[in-house]
C-alpha cells in the first residue's frame, strides 16, 4: 500500500539572483523541469520542516539527522547577509512513499539548490531504476580503517548507492572480530587489535548506514578464499595432501565434517543478528578443487555419497548446507556466478552476483532464465586495468541488453561496483573510487534512453565531482580543469 | 634469517611474510610477476647505499637520552638552521610523538647510543648556500658503541644521511627503537634525481607540493623539477607581467603562486637538500600566456581571415623577445637555480604556417618551407636571452634533435618513449649533458606491480664510450597533470617514484626485485606513519595504517 506518505516543506527566503549556478545533477532525475529564474537561500531563513499530513514526524531518526546533514552540506560556512534584495519568502515541499525515497529526494534537493522551479514549489519526480545499487568494499586484503568506511558511506549517499556489500573476510586475513570465535579474528587478522572490526564498530557503521539509507550486507565467502579462517579454528579447513601424507597446506573449508557446518551455524547466527539485513553474501567463487581431491578422507566421502569424481557435486553439498542455515536464520543469500554454475540444483539459489568478465550478459540470461534474481557486477570492476580516461567504460554499460523475457529482465536486480583490495587501501581508495562509481550510479538509478551519451555526462559529472570536493571527498578529476574548491589535503 | 637485525624485528617481518604468502590473487587476469614478501638483509633502507654493513649488535635508542648534535670538529654549529630543523625533522621521525618512553628504564642493560654527532668536514659548511648540481655528495658514517659519527663534506647531503640513520632505527618487539652497528658509505649514482609535477593542468595547491617534497627527501631525490605552467593555465604570478595569472590562470586569487608561495616552495625544498628547477615551456604549450600577453601567440589563419584561434609563441615580432627578455630576467632572480628549463617541446607548425606574416618572414631569411628551421631561429634567440642572465638552461629533446646551436652546459631531457636509448647516444655523441625522463611517465598507469617496470630500467644500457655515458647525469620521474591534482596525486606517485630513486641513487649492480620488493614494502609503510598517502604495493599492512583522511 501506498498510503505512508511523507510529506515535509522547507520554507525559504528566496532573493533572486543572477543565472548561472553550476549544474551537477547527479544521478539524473527521471523528470527535471528548471525554470530561468534563480534563487538564493539564506541560512537565516531556511528550515527543513515535517509536512502537517506526513506519517513521519519529528522524532524520526531518519529524517531527523538528515536535516542537520543536508543544512550544513546546502551552507558549508554560515554565511552571515548583511544587505538584503527583493527578499521574499517561498517554500518547497517533497513527497515520498517512505523516509528512504525522502532521503534520496533530499539528496536532489541539495542539488537543485538554486534551481527552483518559477512556481517556487520544487517537486521531486524520481525513482531508481534498480532497487539494488551497490558498491563492493574489500577489508582482507588491505585493513580499511572505519573511518574511511564511513566516509564511503556518505558519498554512496551522495550518489544514491544503496547497498553497501561488505567483502569482510578472505585469505589474506580476517579482520571480523566474533564474539563466539575470537580466535578468528586473533590468529587471522594482520593483527589482533589494530586491524580488526569490533561489534561496536560493525554497529556504528550500520547505523550510520542506516541513516543514509544503505544496506550493509555482509560478505562471508566460503568454501574458498578462507585461508585466514583456518589459523583460528582448526579442523575448519582440508588438509591437502602429497601422496600418502599431509602437506602441510589448507585448501577450502573441509565439507565432509559435520563440525564445521555446526561451527558456520553459530558464526553466522552471530553474523545475522549484528547485520539487520535481510541478505547474506555466501561467496561461493574459485573453490579450487585440487587440494580436496588431494585429500584420502574426502576422497571416501565422495565414494560414500556416490559422487564419483564430480566434485562439482561436493560443492553443491556444501552449499546445501549453507542454504539450510541461512533458511533457519530467516535471512535470504547471495552467492557468486561459481555456485549457480557448479550447483547441482541451481534454481533452489536465491540471488546470484554474475561478476566473470567475458560474455557476462551470456550468465545473466542462463541464470534468470533459471528463474533466480541476478545482481550485476562483470562491467564494474574498478580495480582491472583500461585507459586512464574510463569513467565512460562504466557509464555505457547496458545492464538489460540481454535476450530475455520481461519477467527475465525484472529479475535483474540491479548492480554492483566492486573494488577488489589487492592494490587498494586507505590512501587511495577515495580517488579510486570516485567519481568512477558515480559513472555506475548513474547507470544504475536513472533512465538509460535520458542518460546514453557519455559528451552529455561529461560536463555535469565534472560539476558533480567538484561538489563533490566541496564536500570534502577525495574524488579524482575526469580531465584536465579546476573546481573553484580544489581538494586542500593530502 | 637476517641475523643483521635484532631478532624481534626479523620474528616481526617473519609474521608479515607468513601472512602474504596466502594472499593469493584471484579474479585478475592481467598480472605481472608478484614477488614473495621476505625480509632483506638491508632491512628497510631505500634506496640502498653503495655500501652498508649491518652488524648483529644491536644498540637502544632512547628519545629521553637520545640526542643529534654537532661534533666539536664541525665546520657547522647550532646556527645553521637547515641542521637544526632537520634535527628537530628527524628526531619526530624516528621516535614519533611518544615521548619519554622507558624514562625511568635503568640505564647499561643494553648499550645505548645517546648520541648522533654531525661533522661537516669541508671549511664551508654551506649552511646558507642553495645546492648545486656540482655538489660533492660522498659520505660515509659509521654507528659506534655510546655515540656515533656522521662524516660528511657538504650540508645537503648530512639530510640524506640522516635520512639513511632513521632508517636504520628499528623497534623491537616491546616497541622499544634499536639500532644496529652499521657501516655506511654512500654516494649517489646520478647527481640528478628529479621529480615533475605539473600545476598547469590541474593547479596544486602548496600544501601539496610542499608535502610531496617531504617525500621526495624521503627518497632522496634532489631536484623539483617544476612545469609550472602550460597551456590550460598560468598560475605563476608574475611581479613584472602581473596580468599573465590574473587573466591565465584558472582563477586570479585562488589557483595561483603568489611570490610569497614561490619563495616558500624553494625554501622548503632548500631545508631538504633540494633544487627547484621552474619550466617555463615556449614557444609551444603557451595557449595561456596568450590571455594575458597580447600578441605573444601567433594568429592562426584560415585563407586570408584569422581565425580567432592561437597558435606557438610568435617568433617575428620584436616585442616578444622584449617581453621574453624582462619575463626570464625575473624568473632567474625568483628561481635561484643555476637552471631553468625552457621547454621547446612539441611545437606545432600548422599555426605558423598559415600565418601570411610568418610565410613573408620565412621568404625573407630563406628558411623555405622548413618550420624547425623558425623553431631554430627562436629557440637560438631565447637562449641567448635565458644567457645573458647567467643561468643554464634544460631543453626538452626536440631542441636538439632540430639543431639548434646549443651553448655546451645545455642539458638535454630526453622523453620520447621510443628510442630513447638511441636519443641518449646521440644526444651523448654531441657532447651534451642529459637527464632521462622516458622510461618514467608515471602518469601512465596500469594495474598491478608497475613500479617492477620503472625499477628495471638501466639508464646507460646504451651504447657509447664511457665519457658518453658520464655526461647521463641522471634522471625525472614525471607526473603530469591531465588526471592528476591534489585528490591523487600522492598516492599515484608514491611508492612509483620511489623505484625511480632507487634507480638513480643505488649502484648499478642493485637490481634484485625480490629484495627491493621486501624493502620497498616496508619503505612504503614508512612513508604512511610519516603522513604520506602511499599507496600500497600489494596485498599486506602496515602497523600504522594511513591517519589521514
């Protein structure tokens, strides 16, 4: 039902001024009708206000510290107006099913700033293209700081990502601090104290998630990629073997004990109460089998469950079990393309990350063909090599151009821009990222027929970035230029 | 096992390599080689000394007892401020803002050195004096039981050599600082280690340049080589030409440097041993200089009608080398360098040759149809302008490759990627200086380990008699600007141009990746908890990830 209206005004004292505020839009709106005329706000006289019909009310922590952010983004420095023009007072209203909607909204009215429609009411006509727009953080390989996180957090929310997919855990090391198991986080973490997330830090950062309207959605991939987890919890992973005797290396978590399936239970019991959302990021990529078949104990396991040589049918097992897990956990699971490609049952998946480069749109096709929701992520690896000029890589990106059915293309969630951590940490991760992902913000909330051409993109995203500076982020220029604020530390 | 290194460190370095050894990469396809994370017996110092011996026995460092002063022999004393900063700059370095650890330790459990002693040997300590190409930089030191000596003959280069002491200062497992008995002796391979930054295409602000000097001491480089302006702006402000920034620059107050900014770069980079050398590029790369100088650029014609647009500086007119000679006349007094960089590159000749004025003047010196001989005609001018100041002068290659008569201190940078190993031998045969540039465009990115590339370059593999190959008296690392300004910058050029400066620095023989990986790693983290955004080579930490931000 669609009857939650939120309904909130701001009063303005609006002074006309001269035309030629910097555009800037960013993603583009679905409707955006701007009038010649121009007005200013002044501090003094402007408020967020709740509109008298609306279900949200002051009280609503949402909106409540979405007014304090957006006042001091829409006046950086409170700027004192001694002499007055034609000043008079007007005000603006914006509607939205929910305080999400309002929030984005928001975001525009910060954009639309000087650019009040003649009627001085602004009216937002915008929805996103997709209900899923994300961005792929990876703390294994490099430690992110949570500071650094959170600053992501507000510039996702300055272009309209809503999901924040949290790569928590791989190889490298296993920077989760869990309360039943802290020897994961204390023999594979880089270092037990200073490059671990606390519960209290996971917590502040989904709060102030939340506040921006983002989803964080927790990442813990298994069987491969868990190197790390073997150090705190022996017997977790499979023994890899030379001939008749062990090696003395750990392959991917040892699916033939019950052990472990009762150890993942409890972990992610943890992992989904700290995380209120509804999605869990299973993993599931490069489960590379060799070590498993290398292994005497798992070899009888294929023969007692009548496997043959199929380990693809191991794997599936595994995932089984998983899946049981996350059923009883009442949460829904995300895996990668590698799961629906080896899984024996692949319709029973629920959501599947298509992230192979190479005939992507090819997977998207099976896999919704499959019946089965897809979130794509192959076009937005920001980390793989390309000209130095390739925001547009990412911008002309045609996520529903594969042959399939209505029904098909409804199943495409939406996307994902990932940024793998090899080479990636605190001290270039902001200028790596953005505006890059913003190129793929766009691509993912606004109409594609309004938003194809990239020499149109170009100048608002270049406007878009220094507003972006003037917020103090880290975003890297498109092209030779200047922002009147150029980014003034280090 | 580096039995070199007090072992808490090597049981600290054992634990980094055995956590990066399970980082194996995946999800990427494209992928130069990946060493293995180890320790090297040279611990963390970069860019290696020519020669170093680090001895087992390991000596404490106290920041409570511990003290750098000057040696009674010393030809400086407490009055030269460029030691007393980097005194005070170095002693920050190495014991960070903890102060009085261990205080109220007893002291003769271990050996302590509670002294750092600086000797300038020459008469002239050059305390004042601003560094020159023709500096003698040898050294060597020595660290000694109680105290230790730092032999040096020349100011500037003590800053490296304290730089090369904080980087043998250690902690051990309980966060004490160690240091180990180490032999050095060091010189560098090319007297020229440059670095460019360009703030023409995206201004920089000070704050920037100045911190990326801190880096660069941190490297060893000695030269700034400054491309302060090009033709998307004009940010220097001029004294004499005041409406060169007012009306070139992106913005008349905000992108600009003022003299005070100026003065403050070369300062800062004097403090640490290192020359400004501005590029004033001409007569091409001069579309903002049009805006503020008229008639400077050439009308471009389209038939018989001028088209609105610019082109090169205009080489017939008297009036710009009346402008040239008063505008270079205030960049060498600003710029106390011995050089300045005229730049001549990539003149564009279509301009000029539409042009009915420059085709009359062509006719009347009988140049015919040939532009580089115009080119020529300028350049030759210019140089004798840029003379008669004093100063020498580093062209872009172009300047020699079209024959220009060059005055023989010239320095020749070469750039063009494609044989530029042939270019350094004929420039070489010529009999003139030269730098390269080529192999280090760091502008150029592309995913992985790049920075094994820039580190394999051996800049005399060219051929040519052993005279040739002394007058390569070094190299640049070039950042230019199209996608770079303060947002990126730093962690774009750092830790890539420090592989550079191990190039430039280090013996030939130094070319093991492995160990260069293993002390590059720990160099980088270095760099972090010293407050600069470098970023990392691969999969890993530091202990003091990046603060900033």
């Amino acid at each position: 039902t669609h009857t939650h209206w939120i309904l909130f005004m701001f009063l303005l004292t609006l002074q006309r001024v001269a035309p030629g505020g910097e555009a800037g839009v960013w993603p583009m709106p679905r409707k955006m009708s701007e009038g010649s005329e121009r007005y200013a706000l002044h501090p003094q006289g402007f408020s967020f206000r709740y509109g008298r019909d609306s279900s949200a009310q002051l009280g609503c922590s949402v909106l409540d510290a979405a007014f304090r952010r957006y006042f001091a983004l829409c006046f950086p420095e409170n700027t004192v107006e001694t002499d007055r023009l034609s000043v008079s007072a007007g005000h603006g209203e914006l509607t939205a099913n929910t305080v999400w909607g309002a929030l984005r909204g928001e975001s525009h009215f910060r954009d639309l700033i000087i650019r009040l429609s003649r009627n001085l009411f602004l009216k937002i006509e915008d929805f996103p293209r997709f209900q899923y727009r994300g961005i792929l953080l990876d703390t294994s390989r490099h430690f992110l700081p949570v500071r650094t996180i959170l600053k992501t957090l507000d510039v996702m929310a300055y272009n309209k990502f809503n999901v924040l997919h949290w790569h928590v855990v791989d190889d490298p090391s296993f920077p989760y601090q869990s309360q039943s198991f802290p020897d994961l986080s204390n023999k594979g973490a880089f270092h037990p104290q200073s490059h671990v997330y606390t519960q209290a830090d996971i917590r502040k950062m989904v709060s102030h998630a939340r506040l921006r309207g983002i989803r964080i959605i927790p990442e813990f991939d298994s069987p491969g990629h868990t190197q790390s987890w073997g150090k705190g919890q022996p017997g977790l992973l499979t023994p890899c073997y030379k001939g008749l005797h062990p090696s003395g290396t750990f392959g991917p978590v040892n699916p033939t004990l019950s052990t472990n399936y009762n150890f993942m239970g409890r972990l992610l019991k943890e992992v989904s109460t700290l995380f209120p959302d509804p999605y869990i990021h299973l993993g599931g990529d490069e489960v590379d089998f060799s070590c498993w078949k290398s292994n005497p104990d798992v070899r009888m396991f294929m023969k007692k469950m009548g496997f043959g040589t199929d380990y693809g049918k191991l794997g599936s097992l595994y995932f089984k079990n998983m899946m049981n897990i996350i059923e009883t956990l009442n949460k829904t699971s995300v895996v990668w393309q590698d799961v629906f490609d080896y899984h024996s049952s692949p319709k029973s998946l629920d959501v599947v990350e298509v992230w192979k480069a190479g005939c992507y749109m090819c997977e998207v096709r099976r896999v919704t063909a499959a019946g089965v929701r897809v979130i794509l992520a192959s076009p937005w690896y920001l980390d793989q090599p390309g000209p130095t000029h390739e925001w547009s890589r990412f911008y002309t990106v045609r996520p529903l151009a594969f042959t399939g059915t209505e029904h098909q293309k409804r199943l495409l969630i939406g996307g994902e821009v990932c940024l793998w951590g090899e080479y990636v940490d605190g001290t270039n991760l902001a200028p790596l990222l953005w505006p890059r992902a913003s190129a793929a913000a766009e691509r993912l909330w606004s109409d594609e027929a309004q938003t194809s051409s990239v020499s149109q993109a170009y100048p608002r995203l270049a406007a878009f970035r220094c507003k972006l500076l003037r917020r103090g982020v880290q975003a890297q220029p498109l092209f030779v230029g200047h922002c009147k604020h150029e980014y003034e530390d280090l | 096992m580096n039995p070199a290194l007090g072992w808490g460190t090597t049981t600290f370095l054992l634990l980094l390599a055995a956590v990066v050894c399970h980082g194996h990469v995946e999800r990427q396809e494209q992928w130069e080689e990946v060493p293995q994370l180890g320790e090297s017996r040279f611990g963390s110092l970069w860019p290696l000394p020519q020669n170093v011996v680090i001895s087992p026995v390991a000596f404490m460092l106290r920041s409570s007892s511990f003290q750098i002063v000057h040696s009674a022999e010393s030809s400086a004393g407490p009055g030269c401020s460029i030691l007393q900063s980097a005194f005070r700059r170095y002693f920050e370095y190495m014991f960070g803002y903890t102060k009085n650890q261990g205080g109220n330790t007893k002291k003769g459990q271990d050996s302590e050195v509670t002294e750092l002693q600086v000797w300038i040997t020459s008469a002239d300590s050059e305390c004042d004096a601003y560094p020159s190409v023709t500096s003698d930089e040898s050294c060597d030191y020595s660290a000694l039981c109680c105290y230790m000596f730092l032999l040096y003959s020349y100011t500037p280069l003590l800053l490296l050599g304290l730089e090369t002491f904080s980087q043998l200062v250690y902690e051990d497992q309980y966060g004490a600082k160690k240091i180990n008995k180490t032999d050095v002796q060091d010189f560098p391979r090319f007297a020229h280690r440059g670095l460019l930054l360009d703030s023409s295409r995206h201004f920089l602000p000070v704050k920037v340049i100045l911190a990326n000097l801190e880096a660069m001491a941190m490297n060893k480089y000695n030269v700034f080589h400054w491309h302060i302006v090009d033709d998307n702006s004009f940010p220097y402000e001029s004294t004499v030409f005041p409406d060169l920034s007012r009306k070139g620059a992106y913005h008349p107050y905000t992108h600009i440097y003022t003299p005070t900014d100026v003065k403050m770069v070369i300062e800062f980079a004097r403090m640490r041993g290192i020359r400004v050398i501005s590029e004033f590029d001409t007569p091409g790369h001069t579309q903002s200089w049009g805006k503020g100088q008229m008639d400077l650029l050439t009308s471009c014609y389209s038939g018989e009608n001028p088209t609105g647009s610019f082109g090169p500086v205009n080489p017939i007119l008297n009036s710009t080398y009346d402008f040239m000679a008063k505008f270079f006349k205030e960049v060498s007094l600003v710029f106390p360098d011995t050089y300045i960089h005229l730049g001549g590159d990539e003149v564009d000749f279509t301009c000029w040759k539409s042009n009915p004025d420059i085709q009359a003047f062509m006719q009347e010196h009988g140049f015919d149809k040939d532009f580089k001989k115009l080119e020529s005609y300028y350049i030759q001018k210019l140089l004798d302008i840029v003379g008669s100041t004093k100063k020498g002068y580093m062209i872009w290659q172009e300047v020699f490759d079209n024959g220009v008569k060059l005055k023989p201190d010239t320095v020749v940078e070469v750039w063009m990627g494609s044989n530029y190993q042939e270019e350094l031998q004929n420039v070489t045969a010529a009999g003139f200086s030269t730098i390269l540039s080529a192999p280090w465009y760091l502008d150029y990115i592309s995913y992985g380990q790049d920075w094994q590339r820039y580190y394999k370059v051996e800049p005399l593999a060219f051929k040519g008699t052993d005279a040739q190959k002394k007058l390569v008296i070094g190299g640049e690392a070039c950042l230019w600007g199209e996608y770079v300004d303060a947002t990126n910058l730093t962690p774009r050029l750092w830790p890539r141009a420090s592989a550079v400066a191990e190039r430039l620095w280090s013996n030939q023989n130094v070319t093991d990746v492995g160990d260069a990986y293993n002390r590059l790693t720990q160099h980088r983290c270095r760099m972090v908890a010293r407050g600069i955004p470098a970023e990392p080579l691969f999969v890993g930490y530091c202990d003091q990830e990046y603060k900033g931000l």
